[in-house]
C-alpha cells in the first residue's frame, strides 16, 4: 500500500512511477497509433476513409459502443473497490476480535488486590515479591502463560494472513524480531516488492521477501503438525488457521480446568466472552476468505477485454474519417485508447487486495506487526501510584513489558 502526499497542486502524485496504473495503457494506445499511422500513408485506404459521405458521416454509432464501454468499466471498478475496501474492513475486525480474546485471556488471569487495581503481574518477581504461580493446581507463572497467549495469537493472525495471499510455505513465518533485525519503514518495504504486473512466479517471489513476524517464532513441533497431516499430505492454508485457533482455545481452557488460574474466579457470564469474541474473529476471517478464495467474475472480465481490444482496433478508423490532419489524429487515437486502459487496470489492481504483486495492494506484514506490538503492550500497566511520602512503596518498581 502506497502512503503518500497530495500537495503542491497534485505534483507529489503527478511525477509518481510505482503503483500508478497509466504505464499499462501506454502499449495499446501505440498499437492504435500504428494502426491509425498506417491508415494515413496508405493513400489508397486514406482517401476512402477521408470521404464523409461514403464513410463516415457521423461517430453516433461507435459513440453507443464507447458508451456502454465506459459504462461497464466504471461498475467494474466500483466493485473492485467494494472488494478492496471489504477486504480491509474484514482483516481489521478479525484482527481486533482475536486481539480482544487474548486481552481477555491475559487480563482474566492477572493477580492483583484492592491495593493494585490494575492487575499488575506480567513479570515474575520484578516487582521485589515472587509472582505468585496464579494456577491453584500448580500451573505455570502468569507470564509464561501471557506468552503462550500471545504467541499462539500472533501465529494465528500469521496462519490467517498466509491463507488470504495463498501462501503454503511455512518458511514465510519467521521469529519476531531477529536482534540484528532493523524494521523497514513502510516505504522502504513497498519499494522492495514492488511490481509492474501478475505472474505466478513473481507473486511467490514477493510473498518470499513479505516474511511474516511471528512472537516466539513457529516452533519445531507446531511446523510438525501445521506441515502436513498424518498421510503426507500438505495441509490446507484453512486448516491450518482452524488448528492453530483450536491450539489457543485449548490453552485458554486448559488454564481454567487444569490450572485454576485467577480466569477461574471471574464471573462465568464475563468469563464466556472470552469465547465468544475468538469465535467473532474467525466468522470476519471466513468475511476476508471470501474475497480471496472467490475471483471476480470470470464472463464480466472476459468482456471487457473483448470489447476494450475491440474499442483499440476501432477506434483508430473512426478518428482517422473525423480527424483529417495526421498529427492530431495521432494525438486523439493514443489518447482516447490509452485513457481506456489505463482505467481497466485500475480495476485489476484492486480486484485482488492480497496477492502482492503490485505496491497499492494490502500491506500484511504491516498489519502483522501491528498485531505483534498490540499483543505486546498488553502487558504493560502503569508503575503503582507513590506512598504518602511520594517515595515508592514496597514492590513498586516501573512494570515494563515482558
């Protein structure tokens, strides 16, 4: 996705290369202009074509055919931005309704008391007191089991945003972040994998530098089961996000029935909420699959590139009986064809908001590593207010994300 600048008249967006959609048009507007370039020095076929009253006398007719054209071509594009934009909306919501299950999760089993009202508790011992175990039953500290949550949310997020870009290759899942790692500004990232049209290959090659940021990585043993099933079989993109989502609901129950932790004495009708907004979350993946998993219509495409290649090879003929001087017949019929589809790609562009072959499509590892930061900063709280002195009191240290 290109961020960008509008000012100083539209010259920012005016002298803009990469991501705009015109280049495309620039080839069929010159075939035109071949055409309608040999339609002038044949003299033979220049003069039939110059008489009016035997060729043509009036454009009423193509006018009708360009019409519809155009018509065509603006609902095209109207739907291709619905696409895009639902693709958007439905990656956001899915990404806040997880999010909004793991808060739940790691906020439902922070200790705490009257005296600490913000459930501090991220961080064993730092606050000068060993943390208690927060599991009646012997479980884990409350920290590793923040960062069991977060972990499993964060690939859950990774496994769904490889489903959308058809991505089956684990090895696009990388630890976040490598210490000699710096990350890329937005514009820095856009400009490496930028790409001036489709192909399967250059697809995988961009997918292979979009890398996408996992907390805690994807460990041996997860990698075992995501790879294939018991057959041999490689596993299905969805499958895999439905595994990893079974994979965070059996760590948040396995905390209430095995554990005891402090989730176990919240009030069951908050408790189940929990559930249910993780639930959300994969109804808005299945509202986001959809737009990946379902083309735009193959007959509504089809025709407008038959009618746009018909549109290229007609309109030279027409503008040359209009037009009678050379230059400005050059001039009209690369126009008008390269204006045609410079606009036709604009719709292509946007009709597969995940597949990262061109710069304006969604920027994934961007809103990964949106999910990363937001799964970290769940376990930050403010430091305990001063004692009556305006020293700290005991066990009052700045609690720092884990």
């Amino acid at each position: 996705m290109i961020y960008y600048r509008k000012g100083y008249g539209g010259f920012f967006i005016l002298f803009r290369l990469v991501g705009t959609s015109w280049p495309f048009g620039v080839v069929p507007g010159l075939i035109a202009l071949g055409i309608s370039l040999a339609l002038s020095y044949i003299t033979v076929l220049d003069d039939i074509i110059r008489d009016r009253t035997e060729f043509i006398s009036h454009p009423y007719a193509f006018q009708l055919f360009a019409y519809l054209l155009g018509f065509l071509m603006v609902f095209r594009t109207n739907f291709a931005y619905q696409r895009y934009w639902e693709a958007i909306g439905a990656m956001q919501n899915m990404a806040a309704k997880w999010l909004d299950g793991a808060l739940m999760g790691i906020t439902f089993d922070a200790a705490g008391n009257r005296d600490r009202p913000l459930l501090y508790g991220a961080q064993d011992g730092e606050s000068g007191m060993p943390h208690p175990t927060s599991g009646s039953k012997g479980g884990p500290h409350h920290s590793a089991y923040y960062g069991d949550i977060a972990h499993l949310c964060s690939l859950l997020h990774a496994v769904a945003l490889q489903h959308l870009r058809a991505d089956s290759n684990l090895d696009n899942l990388e630890f976040a972040y490598p210490e000699a790692t710096h990350l890329q500004s937005v514009a820095q990232r856009m400009d490496m994998y930028g790409m001036p049209s489709f192909s399967r290959s250059k697809v995988g090659d961009a997918i292979a530098r979009q890398k996408l940021p996992v907390l805690g990585g994807l460990r041996p043993e997860e990698r075992l089961v995501l790879e294939a099933d018991s057959q041999g079989n490689l596993l299905s993109t969805d499958a895999r996000v439905a595994m990893v989502e079974g994979w965070f609901m059996r760590r948040l129950i396995g905390r209430q029935k095995f554990e005891q932790g402090e989730s176990s004495v919240t009030s069951p009708p908050i408790l189940s909420r929990l559930y249910q907004v993780i639930s959300d979350g994969t109804l808005w993946f299945g509202a986001a699959s959809k737009v990946a998993i379902t083309p735009f219509p193959f007959p509504y495409h089809n025709i407008i590139s038959v009618f746009l290649w018909m549109y290229t090879l007609m309109a030279p003929v027409l503008i040359n009986g209009i037009i009678m001087d050379t230059a400005l017949r050059s001039v009209f019929v690369f126009t008008s064809v390269f204006c045609y589809h410079a606009l036709h790609h604009i719709g292509d562009n946007l009709e597969d908001p995940y597949l990262p072959y061109d710069p304006n499509e969604l920027p994934l590892p961007d809103l990964q590593h949106s999910v990363n930061m937001r799964l970290w900063a769940f376990g930050v709280v403010p430091a305990p207010e001063a004692g009556p002195k305006g020293e700290k009191g005991e066990n009052q240290k700045d609690v720092k994300a884990e």
